[in-house]
C-alpha cells in the first residue's frame, strides 16, 4: 500500500527523470547536459528544485518586432538605402554584426560618452525634463533611495505636463523595491509594470531571462544605455563600495529608433500592447554622422547572440582588443577566441574589477586567468572603487557601450543591448576612457596557486556554476 511519503518520493523521482530528459534534448553543450543528469539522478530532493528555477535557457512565444512585423522589416530596409554607412562602416565584420543584431548600421548618429554616475544622470534628467510627448524607461535595478527618488520627481513633473511615460523594471533586480515607490509613480500616471507581468519570473519557478536592459528614449529624439542602474551605489556614495566606475552613452540620430524598436518588444512581451503606431520613427540626422546600430540579445534569439557579439568583436579586430567588464566567466568558445587573439600577436586586455560584488562570479574568473594569460591576454583589476562598465574597443573602428557583461548569463539567459559605433571618434573617445581607466588598474600576474588557499579552493568550485553565472 502506498504511503504519502513513498508516493512523494516516486514523483520525486519520475520528475527527475523527466527533467533529466529534457536536459538531455534542451542543454547547449554535452557538458551541461551531463551535469544536470548526473545531479537530477543522483540527488533529486536539491537538482529537482535547482531545475525548475535554473534549468530553463529560452524563451518560447517572444515577438521580435525586428523580424516579425512586415511593416518594420520594410522601414528597416527603407532606412538601409536613405542612410547608408560610409565606406569604413561597410565591411565584411560591419555586415556580420547586422546579422546577428537584424539591424542595419546606419549613418547621421550624434554619440557621446558619460563615464560616471553624476554626468550620466545630469544627461538623464535634463533629457527628461525636454520631454514633450513621450517617455520610454527601462532599468534592471531601480532603488528607492536618494538616486531613484530624484528619478521618480523628474518623471512625476514631466507626467504633469502631460507627457506620456511607459517604465519597465526587472522583478529580480528590484526584488527590493518598495511599494510605495511603484504607486507614487502609479498615482502620477505612470504606467510602470515589472517586464514579466504576464509572465516568466512571477509565473513560473525559474529565475532566468532577466531583462537586464537599460534604456531611456525621450520623444524619439535621444537615447540612452549603458552600463548604470538607478540607486546611490551608481552615483559612487555607497559606504561598501565608495567610488563606482561606471559608463553610459548618450546620442541623437537612427540609433534612437533601433532603441526604442527594442523598448516596444520588451513593453509588447509585458502588456500584449504595440506601441509603434504610438511612437515617433521620424530620424533626426545629426551632423556627426556616425555609423552605428543597436545590438540586441536575449534568450528569446534562435542563437546565442552575446556569445556572437563577442565573438564578431574579437575576430574582427586586427590589432587590439579591450574589454572592460565587472564579470568575467566566458563560454569555451569565446576564451579560445580570445587565446588565438593573442596568439597571433594582437593587443588583447581585459578589464575588471579588483573588488567583488557577487562572490561566486569573481571567484569563477580565476579558474580562467591563467589559461588565457599563458597564451598573451592581459587582465587588468581596477583599483580605484568597483569597476562595473560594458565596454569593447576594436582596434581604431568599431567602439560598443552597452549591458553585455562577459559571462554566461549576460550572453545567453539575460535580456541586453549594446550601442556599437562603427567610427573612429568614437573609437578615439574609448580609448582616451580606457587608458585613463587602466592606469589605475593593476595588472594581474599571480597565477592561481600562488593565490590565498580559499581561492584556490574554490575558484575551480565556482567555475563548475559558470552556465548560469
């Protein structure tokens, strides 16, 4: 006869068996297949559980207004022969990154650098305080704290004048947002929704698919991402981490439709509702004249997208490559890319933070060090508070500012966006930020076993989590 207990364990165990299946057909890799099948078989009272919430890498049902909508595809086009790139923005890895962003580079783009939290949010609100008909916002983290307050008083204004703004936030990154802050803003006529509303995070157990996007597009005239959330932390005045190094980007031109495109799929994925009859697609075309596009990514892609941005970065630089990311926890494919980088002779550095903000992703970057530094990269710990911004320069060309952190889970499982710059002012501008950045860096030349035995013990621990790090 079957006890209740006994009747827990067989579900316990068909489920695993379920999931170990389902890992078997829906991993990326052998290696992360067997991990869960070994775990789901051998303890499935913990991998059961871990399964639900990690063991999901792709979204199903996610509309792509880029690829999906007729009328897009042909605006897209349409603005692919009224604003073609100049020559340097028209070659062979300028056509790549096309196709994996399905956004053409398009000339007449204004772009401007903002490395640090005042300067960033100075833009920000002045940006929102122009605003005439519309607001379009989009944070991963938002606090309600000094920084989000100011946020919230310069949106509150601009709805009282009549100006309509749509705000998204990610359940997980402001899982400590209050209450009160989503009403007031509520109050004031701001429609202000969590990006899985109708589902992902607060319907189902697992915990990926992030939107770790942040955008802020203000009538269809400028735009903003980059690598700044909104709370104290940002602005350098958190006791734990004092100065915080950070980059966003500001600009005026095409760029800014390609963004807010981005906004209404995810606003679409929230609410069911289109926004593009709604929204201004007039481009301004700026005198700059800068080739760029929008790059986005996220587990909705038929492919993994971020480990493709990364990829076309370092394969198409011919003499340098530098990337500044707060993670480092790379897929096999892009250290070996990395390694034949610098193999052949290239400039190849990596920029991260000396401190840690989550333990277990700093920790796992020490198991890949030594293998990528024996080969010729150089990895640089930034010294001067934490270093937190999303950065890649490619020899004197191509210039990317955005949310890709290099890790796993920004490349496959988060929802992100970069801003990449086919330019050589733009270029030039990275490079000035990151010289400036890397001497207050040091560079980083203590192999593992010569580091603190916790580390050595459980950098190689930490490295096993790396699929969903």
């Amino acid at each position: 006869m079957f006890t209740l207990p006994l009747l827990f364990v067989v579900l316990l165990e068909v489920l695993a068996v379920i999931f170990a299946f389902r890992a078997l057909t829906h991993s990326r890799t052998p290696q992360g297949a067997v991990a869960w099948v070994v775990f789901l078989v051998a303890a499935p009272y913990f991998a059961v559980v871990s399964y639900l919430f990690l063991g999901h890498s792709k979204v199903r049902g996610y509309v792509s207004a880029r690829r999906d909508s007729q009328d897009v595809v042909t605006a897209i086009n349409s603005a692919r022969l009224a604003l073609p790139p100049k020559p340097t923005g028209q070659t062979r890895d300028a056509k790549l990154f096309e196709t994996v962003a399905a956004s053409p580079v398009l000339a007449g783009n204004k772009f401007e650098l903002l490395v640090d939290g005042e300067e960033t949010f100075d833009a920000i609100f002045k940006a929102i305080d122009s605003a005439r008909d519309y607001i379009l916002i989009q944070f991963y983290i938002v606090r309600d704290d000094p920084t989000g307050r100011a946020l919230a008083d310069h949106l509150i204004a601009a709805a009282k004048r009549g100006v309509s703004v749509r705000f998204l936030y990610d359940s997980v990154g402001c899982s400590r947002l209050s209450r009160s802050y989503i009403s007031d803003l509520t109050n004031a006529g701001i429609r202000i929704l969590d990006t899985n509303a109708l589902r992902g995070p607060t319907k189902r157990f697992q915990v990926n698919f992030r939107n770790h996007r942040k955008t802020l597009v203000v009538d269809g005239h400028v735009g903003f991402t980059g690598g700044l959330n909104v709370g104290e932390e940002y602005m350098g005045r958190d006791p734990k981490f004092g100065a915080w190094r950070d980059t966003h980007c500001q600009f005026h031109g095409p760029l800014v439709q390609q963004l807010q495109l981005i906004f209404t799929e995810d606003w679409h994925w929230a609410t069911q509702e289109n926004l593009i009859d709604d929204l201004n697609w007039i481009m301004d075309i700026q005198d700059a004249d800068q080739d760029a596009l929008i790059l986005a990514g996220g587990p909705a892609d038929p492919m993994d997208t971020g480990n493709l941005y990364f990829n076309a970065c370092i394969s198409a630089a011919e003499n340098r490559i530098w990337i500044a990311s707060p993670y480092f926890v790379p897929d096999p494919d892009i250290i070996t890319a990395l390694q034949l980088a610098a193999l052949k002779g290239l400039d190849v550095r990596i920029l991260l933070p000396a401190e840690a903000d989550h333990w277990i992703t700093w920790l796992a970057a020490f198991a890949y060090f030594d293998e990528l530094r024996d080969a010729g990269v150089r990895f640089y710990k930034y010294n001067e508070g934490f270093m937190h911004q999303k950065c890649v320069l490619v020899d004197d060309q191509i210039a990317s500012v955005g949310t890709f952190n290099l890790d796993s889970r920004s490349c496959r499982l988060n929802f992100e966006q970069t801003a990449i710059l086919f330019d050589e002012r733009a270029a030039k501008d990275l490079e000035i930020m990151f010289e400036e950045d890397f001497a207050r860096a040091a560079i980083l030349t203590k192999p593992l076993h010569h580091q603190p035995l916790w580390v050595r013990i459980f950098a190689p621990v930490a490295r096993l989590f790396a699929p969903v790090l």
